[in-house]
C-alpha cells in the first residue's frame, strides 16, 4: 500500500512540476515580450501631441513618463500631461501607437515626433 501511495505522490509531484515549468516558461516569454513601450504627452491648449516611436526598455512606466517630460521640458515644448501605456509586445504597441497617432490627428492634434535614441 505504501509503494501505490509513493508512486501516485510521485506521478502528481511529476505533473506538478511539469505545470509549474510550463507555467514558467509561459510568464519568461510573456514579460520577455511586453517591454515595449511608445509614450506620447499632450499639450491641449496648442493642439500638440509628441509621440515617441515604439522602443524597448527595462524601465518601469513611471521613470519613462518622468524622463519624458524631462526632455519635452528642456527642449522648451508645454505639455499637460505625459503618458506611457502599458507594455505589450512589438506589435502590439506599434498598433497601439499607431492608433494614438491616427485619434488624436482626427481630432485635430497636430503630431510632433519626438527621438528615442538608444
């Protein structure tokens, strides 16, 4: 009776660890594949979005909107307000950024392009 219980442990123990590499390998490839970013910053009262192209960085959204508007800052451009969406995989932002840039045109933004240098 004990060996059925340790070979039934085992098989469980096995498919266990099996999900949790799986599950894993899973979570590696998605948060590998979701650090790209485009951000864009607004300045309402000129009819002005900046946007960035889409890039991939390590940094979290916070530091990427604070450097942002650093930039716009001492480049003397106005902005209200600097945004950074969430992560997603290549595609994904540049489909994203792609209908940023195609909204705010529409709703008559001028768009300027702002450099990401590596």
């Amino acid at each position: 009776m004990l060996q059925i219980e340790r070979g039934v442990a085992m098989r469980y123990l096995l498919l266990w660890l099996g999900a949790a590499l799986a599950l894993s390998c899973e979570m590696s490839s998605s948060q590998a594949a979701s650090d790209y970013f485009f951000c864009l910053a607004a300045d309402y009262r000129s009819h002005v979005v900046y946007l960035t192209s889409v890039f991939q960085s390590g940094t979290d959204r916070d530091r990427l909107q604070k450097a942002l508007a650093i930039i716009l800052s001492r480049q003397g451009r106005s902005f209200d307000v600097v945004q950074c969406p969430m992560p997603l995989d290549f595609a994904g932002a540049a489909e994203a950024q792609s209908a940023a840039e195609q909204f705010n045109r529409k709703s008559g933004f001028r768009i300027v392009q702002v450099p990401i240098s590596g």
